[in-house]
C-alpha cells in the first residue's frame, strides 16, 4: 500500500501522470477491504484528487464489483466517498444498477443500495427508473418511490405516472 502511495508521489514528481494514472486504475480492482485503507494512506500524502480519480475508475467496475467497493467504504465509515463512488456509478445502464443495488443488498448494506437508487432516480427519468424495477418490483419499488420523494414532489409523481403506465404499481 505505501509502496503504491511512493509511486504515485514519485510520478506525480516526475510529471508522468498517464503512468499515474495506470496504477490508479490497477488499484481500483485491488480487494475491496483494501481501498478504505489506500484512500487514508492517499490523504495523508496529499494526494486527495488521485483517490477522486480511483472512486471515477472504480465507478467503471462490474455492478458485483461496483458493489463490493460501495460496501467496503461505507463499512470503513467512508461515507462520502461511497456516496461520490455511487453518484458517479449511475450513468451505466439500469440493468446494471438493478444488479448493484442487489448486490448491495445481499451482502447486508442496504444504505448504501438505497444510495444508489436515490442517486439514480435523481439523474435517470422515471421510466428508467419503471425499467428498472422490472428486475424485482416487490423490492425495487418501494425504494424507487422513497427515493423519489427525497428528491422532490415532482420526481415522485413522475416515478408513480411511470409505474403506473408500465403496470408495476395499482391505479
């Protein structure tokens, strides 16, 4: 871990950013349980916008992966940055999202699925939202809804329009 951090530092110094740049993306498939660890290793040597720059390429992973990750900041109280990691993970398809907040659930953090829909529901339409909740209505349209409604009166009646249109929830 401090060997990639002097690394890092030693690129950085030498002006060799794409270099950089490869080893973020090496670490960003490191054990989850390991990256909680790098990001503190990384602020301490004052390289904050590298581990931004890793949460970006980890947001890229596979959904189980993307999971894993997102579980492994919140359970090391790295809140914020799990949030960033799934803000940034929501522009993959909904499909994807669906299989990440499932994996999420699945391995007991579902805070941080929760986060995820939300952080979906805020940048996606309501009917990718109703595309989504296909994969199991029962579980995601509650959630879909409580996330909705975090996010405005608007989004919420959007989200039940499109529900309702797609036959996942009773007129």
């Amino acid at each position: 871990m401090r060997g990639t951090v002097a690394e890092l530092i030693t690129l950085r110094a030498q002006g060799r950013s794409g270099e950089a740049h490869v080893l973020l993306c090496e670490a960003a498939a490191w054990p989850p349980g390991l990256l909680p660890e790098l990001a503190a290793e990384l602020a301490r040597a004052g390289l904050a916008a590298d581990w931004a720059t890793l949460l970006w390429e980890a947001a890229s992973l596979p959904p189980e992966r993307l999971a894993a990750v997102a579980a492994a900041l919140g359970a090391a109280g790295r809140h914020a940055d799990c949030e960033a990691l799934l803000r940034q993970g929501v522009s993959r398809p909904a499909a994807e999202i669906a299989e990440a907040a499932l994996a999420l659930a699945e391995a007991g953090r579902l805070g941080e699925g929760d986060a995820l829909l939300g952080a979906f529901v805020r940048v996606r339409t309501a009917e990718e939202a109703a595309r989504l909740a296909r994969r199991d209505p029962q579980w995601f349209v509650p959630r879909l809804l409580r996330a909705a409604e975090a996010v405005s009166a608007g989004r919420h009646r959007d989200l039940v329009h499109a529900l309702r249109v797609g036959k996942l929830l009773a007129f």
